[in-house]
C-alpha cells in the first residue's frame, strides 16, 4: 500500500520534471516553425498552423547571425581549452601537494565563483580600451577563462583526490618508464574528470551574456546571446518571433547534443565540484 | 555528507616524505606546487582583483568618458548621491525580492526533483538529461521562450490560463510592474533549479538510509523523517546549494534585460550598473555602484554562512 502510493509519487514526480523541463523548448520548438504572416497577426496556440522552414532559412542565409556562431563557438571553444589547462595545473597541485596558501587558493577561487560579473563591466571596458582588447576575441576569452577557472579548479580537484596515484609507481616498478606511466596509467584515469571540467566551462563560456554585450561593438567578435538580444528586425514593436526562436533552436542543438552524450559526467562535475570539493 | 568529507578531506599523498628527509622535498614541492597554481591565481587576480580595485579608485571621481578631460577627484560623493537617490533603493529591493522568491521556489521545486530524482528506479538517465537541458540552455534563450509564452499576441499563457479570474485574453504581462516581475522570476527559476536539485540530490544521496529506516521502525511520520532526519542530515548541501544560488540570482541581468529592458520597473541592481556605464559612460558613477555591488555580494555570503553555521571550507572538505 505504502509502497504502491511511493511508486505512484515517483511515477507523477517524472511526469512533472518532464513536463516542466521540456515544454518550454517544445515551445520555442514549435514557434520556430511559425510564419511571419502568423506571428504578426498573433498565434496564441501552442503548434503552428501551417509549418514552414522559411525561419531556418532566413536565420542560416543572415550572415550576422552566422558571423556571431562562428564568434560563439571559437570564444568557447578556445577559453574552455585554456582554462582547462590552467585548472589541470592547479588541480593537480591542490590535489597531490602539500604547499602553503593551499587554503587561500581555494578561497580566491570561491570568491571569484560568486563575483559580480557586472561591477567589472565598467573598469574593464576602460582597461580593456586602452589595451586594445576590446571587441576583439581575446578581450573576452581573458574574462572567460578566469571566471571558468574555480569551477574546473574544484571538479578537477575533486576528481584527481580520487585517482589511486600509486598505480603510477607501480606501473614503474613492473618496468614502465616514468613516461608510460604517466599516459598509459594516469591520463585515462584523470581524462573523464579534465572532459567533464571542460563540458561545465563550455556552457559557461556559450552562455555568458553580460560581458558579451559590453566588451563587443560589431558582428566581428559579437557572441550569440549578445547578437540575439540586439535582433530586433525592423518593426521595434512586433520582434520577429519566428527567428528568434530559430536561433534559439538553432544554439540550443549543440547544448542538447552535448547533454544527451554526457549526462552522466556532467551531473557528477556539477555535484562533485559543488558539495564535495 | 559527513562521509564525504571524511574521504576528501585526507587526500592521499603517498609522497608526503618522512620527517628526517623533509625539509628539502618539502621545499621542492612548495614551490612545484606554486608554480602550478600561479597561473591560474594570476589569470584570476588580473581580471578581478586588478579591476576591483581600480573601480574603487574610479568611483572617487567624477568621470564621463564622453568628456574625459572633465575628470575630477570628488571624494565619496558618487556613493552620497547613490545612497540619496530613490531610484537604487528600488532597484535593489527588486534584486532582493527576486533574490529570496526564485531561490525559496527553487529550493521546494528542486528538493522535490532531487526526492524523484533519489528515488526513480526506471528511465534515470531520461529525467538526468531533460533536467540538464535547462542548465545547459542559455539564459538569453530562456528569457525569449518565456518572453514569447508571456507574450499578448503570440503566448499560450492567457489561453491555457484564461480560466483563472485574473486572467484574461488581454493580460499584457509585461504592462506592469508585479507581473512582469512575476515572468522575469519564472525564467530564472526554470533555468536554474536544475542546478539547484543537482546539489540537493548529491546532499540526498549522502544521507544514511539506515538513519531513515531507523527513524521509521521507531514510528516516526514521513513528515518528521523529513525534517528530523533528512533536512537536518543535508545542511551544508542546503547551504551550498543556497548560497551559490542566491549570489548568482542576486546578479540576474540577462533576464532583465531581454525581457523588460527594465520597463515597469523592474530594473535590477547589475541592470543599473550596466546602464551607467555602458549606456550612459558615466565611469565614476557606475564604478561607485559596481563598488556597492561587490560589497552587498559580500554581505549576503557573510549572513548565509551565518545563518548556516557552516564553514564553507570545512563543507568542501578543506579543513
């Protein structure tokens, strides 16, 4: 009986997570598909009424939004590269070295994990003016980096406590060099948690928002959350529903393909990194 | 959680030296070991630290960069006339009410995810992946989905809910000032209480089940197993979850600024920082309010871990 109502709760409770997670991009899913001539004169039902592909056409032939996909995706793919390399180097040295200011590595990191993105709006838009770096790929990949850093610095860290390190001497003493050692026994062990700190800091990068608009000022280093926001299409009142919610599809892809693929890894980056450290 | 910290708080190193040979290895790994971490310390400090403190410096002036050679040292004015003017008090009330109503939602909704989520037995891979899908959305998109499903014209909102009193065919939801707060606040929480219930349920999955079977042959209710055990036995992941969520809704912005562009009043404290600096110029001014930014971000992670009464290094394992 008591069982029975359990599994009912369990069964209801999926049901709802489902509904919850799913329906808003189901939504945006199916205004994609929504003409022009339907959206202008309003379409309050869910499902369009004559489904077109002409929104994916538009947004793929409009070469702004193609420019800030291409900008979207180097920015990210670069930062989350680099950031991975430095929180590789730190993570192994909070993991397996006794040093002083271990602590206060750890703290700085919490810090910056809860920083006030926009109170740096204001002084790196003037440093990064005279440094040149503003609206070029760099003047936000810097940011992006050290913003990324004290989550992949803790999930790598949390990750590389759990590595059985003797297998590496042991390794050397059945008659590996210190080399084979190193790739044939610690690498494959310590990849899952380096891949996982690179997926968190990629959605981080891809998503990021507020530096994006106040660092950038043309299409040339303009990320997709920045180019979104300013899309207006001519009429200020009536925003191109359709090819906005294209584009939203059309970014959202990547984010899916990645989360089906590595659900698992990324549930235990997310939890790892936060509560166990 | 206790169990976890236990494993992660003695890292294994093998390596740690004998007393008699310590001091030269000792030495050698110090400095490997601030070798490895420089890097990313200085990559940190250089676009945090480095501009904080230059914004400090800033904020004592009086400073357009549409008129750079106008420049002039004004003391704490800027910060006189913030805490004078009527329009911050508002915007920062906005940002705590947002603040308190997303992360006390979202810490219901993601507690009962994170309860499904720990008990489910069939298609886990399944709920993992689609409560994934929000985290991994962009914020900008979200703030545009739930934009269109508020919207008058093109929304599913007013037709599917038409059948509550106060709403109609014509609520324009983005014509004032609660309800707009009221989408803003439901964008933020769908994007975020997957992150929420993740932490949640790694808090959940450390609670001992003998603890709670325990409880349950001496009588205890489902509701007294809940807060007598459970919640109590969660607390720094409560925490953790509570803290991290609540500094990064204190910073909402995307949101905002998609959605209302801060019309009807809706204007967030980052939203008026942006503002001043990028929209307006005003350097000095919005240096001030990115100082006051800073120190209310501190405020709130001070009052939380006080309200816990968790050490936030301890929790993590870093004694």
């Amino acid at each position: 009986m008591n069982r029975a109502r359990n599994a009912l709760g369990t069964g209801v409770g999926f049901v709802l997570i489902l509904v919850w997670c799913l329906l808003p991009v189901a939504w945006i899913i199916s205004l994609s598909f929504k003409s022009a001539d339907e959206t202008s004169v309003g379409s309050p039902q869910f499902l369009p009424k004559n489904p077109t592909l002409q929104n994916y056409r538009d947004i793929l032939d409009n070469p702004d939004f193609i420019d800030a996909l291409r900008n979207s995706f180097g920015i990210a793919l670069i930062a989350t590269f680099l950031s991975v390399i430095f929180a590789t180097l730190a993570a192994y040295a909070i993991a397996r070295l006794d040093f002083r200011g271990k602590r206060a590595v750890l703290s700085l990191a919490l810090a910056i994990a809860m920083f006030p993105v926009v109170s740096l709006v204001g002084p790196l838009f003037d440093m990064w003016r005279t440094f040149h770096l503003f609206n070029t790929w760099p003047g936000l990949i810097i940011p992006y980096m050290s913003f990324t850093l004290p989550l992949a610095i803790w999930t790598l860290s949390a990750f590389f406590r759990e590595i059985p390190w003797e297998m590496e001497q042991a390794a050397q003493v059945d008659g590996a060099t210190s080399w084979q050692a190193f790739r044939k026994v610690i690498v494959p062990l310590a990849a899952p948690g380096v891949f996982t700190a690179a997926i968190l800091t990629f959605f981080f990068a891809w998503n990021e928002f507020v530096l994006a608009i106040s660092l950038t000022s043309t299409t040339s280093s303009r990320t997709v959350p920045a180019q979104m926001s300013f899309f207006v299409g001519p009429d200020p009142f009536n925003p191109p529903y359709g090819q906005l919610a294209t584009a939203s599809v059309v970014v959202t892809v990547p984010i899916i393909i990645i989360v089906l693929l590595f659900q698992r890894k990324i549930v235990a980056g997310l939890t790892s990194g936060a509560v166990k450290g | 959680m206790s169990t976890a910290t236990a494993t992660a708080a003695t890292p294994s190193s093998p390596r740690t030296p004998t007393k008699a040979a310590a001091t030269d290895r000792a030495k050698a790994e110090n400095r490997l070991g601030l070798k490895l971490v420089a890097p990313a310390v200085i990559l940190m400090l250089v676009v945090t630290a480095w501009p904080m403190l230059r914004a400090l410096y800033l904020s004592t002036f009086r400073y357009r960069l549409t008129t750079p050679d106008d420049r002039e040292f004004q003391g704490i004015s800027n910060y006189t006339t913030i805490l004078t003017d009527r329009l911050f008090w508002q915007d920062t009330l906005n940002t705590v009410i947002i603040m308190v109503v997303t992360v006390a939602v979202e810490l219901v909704i993601g507690f009962a995810f994170a309860m499904v989520m720990h008990r489910i037995v069939f298609a886990r891979g399944a709920v993992r992946t689609s409560i994934l899908i929000p985290y991994g959305i962009i914020t900008v998109v979200s703030a545009f989905a739930w934009q269109f499903t508020f919207s008058i014209n093109n929304g599913w909102v007013n037709s599917w809910f038409g059948w509550l009193p106060w709403i109609g065919p014509n609520t324009n939801w983005f014509g004032d000032h609660w309800p707009a707060m009221f989408a803003i606040m439901v964008s933020e929480i769908w994007k975020t209480t997957p992150f929420m219930s993740l932490l949640l349920l790694a808090g959940l999955s450390q609670v001992s089940e003998d603890m709670i079977e325990a409880a349950k042959v001496d009588g205890a209710t489902w509701w007294q197993r809940l807060w007598k055990v459970i919640l109590p036995n969660m607390r720094a992941a409560i925490m953790v979850a509570v803290l991290f969520r609540a500094l990064d809704a204190f910073r909402i912005f995307d949101n905002i600024y998609v959605m209302t562009k801060g019309a009807q009043g809706t204007e967030s404290s980052s939203f008026l920082t942006y503002r001043q600096v990028i929209e307006q110029f005003q350097l000095g001014m919005g240096s001030a309010l990115s100082v006051l930014l800073f120190l209310t971000v501190l405020l709130i992670a001070y009052l939380i871990t006080k309200f816990f009464r968790v050490d936030l290094a301890q929790a993590r394992g870093e004694g």
